[in-house]
C-alpha cells in the first residue's frame, strides 16, 4: 500500500448498519456477564443462537450475493468480528465465517446456513493440535503458519483442560503438516485483531463506567489523576487497535495484501486487548480479581484470540521481515 494514500477511517452507513445490528442483538443475548454462568462453557449461548446468526447473514457477510451472501468485504466482516469482540464471543463464530471462504459446494452452503459449524484449533508445542470450543463442530479450521480446513471426524479427539473455564479445550495427535502464509492466512489474523480491539474498547468502557461510580474520599475514584490517565492509555490502545485493522482491511480489499499493515494490525490488537484487561482489573481493585465482576473475563479472553495462530513476538518478526 501507497504510503501517500489517504484512507477514510469512518465507517460508511453499510457498516455503521451491521455495528449497530450485530451490537444490538449481541447484548441482549449474549451479556459478558453469561461467561460468569456455568451453562456458558463450550460456548453453549452461542450454539443455541447459531441458526440465529446465520439468519442476520453473520457467515457469508463477504460472499457474492450469487453465492448467498451479502455482497460485501473484509471490511464489512471487520465490523462484525469487532462487535463479537465486545462481548468476548466464541471463537468459534469466526471460525464459521473463516471456514465458509476456505469451504465449497454443499460444505459451503450447510456453513452458511448454520446446518454445519466449525471451530478454530492451532498446534501446540507438544506436536499436538488444540481444539477450541469445537464440541459437537463438524470443520476444524487449523490456523499455523498458514490456515487450512479439515473435517473434525478426522481426528481422534481427548479432553484437555483450559485456563479459561468457559471455554471447551480438545486435543488429538499429531497436528497437521504447517501452511504456508497466504492471503486467508492474513485475512483471517484480520477477522481476530479486530475481534481483540473490540475486547480493547469494551474493557476500557467498563472500566470508565466503574470508575464514574465507585467513589473514595467523597468523590469518584475516576477524578484521580492516576485512574484518568490509565483511561487514557486504555482508550488510546483501544483506537490505534481499531484503526490499525481498518487500515490493513482496506489495504487487503484493495488488493495490496500489505503484510505489513496486518502484522502490525495483529501486534496493536492483542497489546491492546491484554494491557487494557490488565490495566481494567486494577481500576476495579480488589473487586477486579473477584468472580463477581467482569472485569477478568476480558484478560482470559484475550489471552485466548491473540494466541490463536500468532504471538507477539511472532508479529513482531514479521514486522521487521517486512521493513
């Protein structure tokens, strides 16, 4: 991409529809705070609105609309992730949306009616290969070095324990051979930074929201120069994430596929997600490490999506490959 080209950040009235469509509907039924219930584990919610989700268009958004789809882009699809971010969603609804571009015929067609479901899973350092949220899914889409679709039955599957115990954790033996880095590779890293900024924006919102109540000294702990300026930092790791991401989905729907702008985008995004989780968790103060309050929801999470496929410092080598 041009670095003379001006890009316009703000989203156009399509995309303004879908982030109030999609964010609408996603809190009234799926609150941050179902995480906190026993019933959320294997994301359970998600499973039981996913005809749902097929309805709204959420799976073949970027298709052609000869295909099913809505005509539109990655953009568009951006959108979406970011607002399925916010309420820390299943990785597995990304899965489903990766999964219909990677799939064809009447794979394709059963993915984009909500018949069929799909699931992230990545190779662990021990050779095998983790499945996430992937009870009951019939695609298993690996994210490596490159990313590939397989059927789940394929596999012989095990329990494995998670750190986040609303999340549903497989394991089989060994992982698929690695990828090579394409451009659904780069797309889908995409479709997870802007899910990992929209972790950013809402852990900063809650975390404003808190401190506008919570009071000490006759007053509310946000009028404190030091919890005005960790707000700061968290709204100003929260837009560069998102601003990143747009940058890079437009460079890719351009045709430039700057992978560049996506490892920097990824980086942003999972820096952001984590150190406004963390920086969320100390403005609640104690209350913050309690089962209680969301506030740690959002750092299990994050952990989660930015390792998905991908590591800081991963990113960060590619940054320099690409100077």
């Amino acid at each position: 991409m041009s670095r003379d080209m001006i890009i316009d950040l703000h989203p156009t009235e399509d995309q303004q529809m879908i982030a109030d469509s999609i964010g609408a509907m996603l809190a009234d039924t799926l609150p941050v705070s179902r995480l906190r219930e026993k019933d959320a584990w294997a994301a359970a919610p998600e499973v039981a609105m996913w005809k749902d989700f097929a309805e709204l268009g959420l799976f073949a958004m970027a298709l052609p609309e000869d295909e099913g789809g809505a005509g539109y882009g990655l953009c568009e699809e951006l959108v979406a992730a970011r607002e399925l971010g916010r309420v820390l969603a299943s990785p597995s609804l990304l899965a489903q949306i990766a999964a219909v571009h990677l799939a064809s015929g009447d794979d394709r067609a059963a993915l984009v009616s909500g018949d069929k479901r799909a699931a992230f899973a990545t190779p662990g350092v021990d050779g095998a290969l983790y499945l996430y949220d992937g009870v009951g899914a019939d695609f298993v889409v690996v994210l490596d070095s490159g990313v590939s679709l397989h059927k789940a039955d394929g596999f012989d599957w095990s329990e494995a324990v998670a750190m986040d115990e609303t999340v549903s954790i497989r394991r089989a033996s060994p992982a698929p051979a690695p990828g090579n880095r394409d451009a659904m590779a780069d797309r889908v890293s995409l479709l997870i930074s802007a899910a990992l900024a929209g972790m950013a924006q809402a852990a900063t919102e809650l975390a404003v929201e808190y401190a506008g109540q919570r009071e000490q000294f006759g007053q509310p702990i946000g009028s404190f120069q030091a919890i005005k300026h960790a707000l700061a930092d968290m709204r100003v790791r929260a837009d560069a994430a998102d601003s990143q991401s747009r940058v890079a989905a437009v460079a890719f729907g351009l045709g430039g596929n700057d992978r560049r702008e996506v490892a920097a985008a990824r980086w942003l995004a999972g820096n952001a997600a984590l150190e406004n989780a963390r920086a969320g968790i100390q403005v609640h103060g104690g209350m913050g490490f309690t089962a209680e309050c969301d506030a740690h929801l959002f750092l299990k999470r994050a952990h989660l999506f930015a390792s998905l496929g991908s590591s800081r410092r991963g990113e960060e080598r590619r940054l320099i490959a690409s100077a």
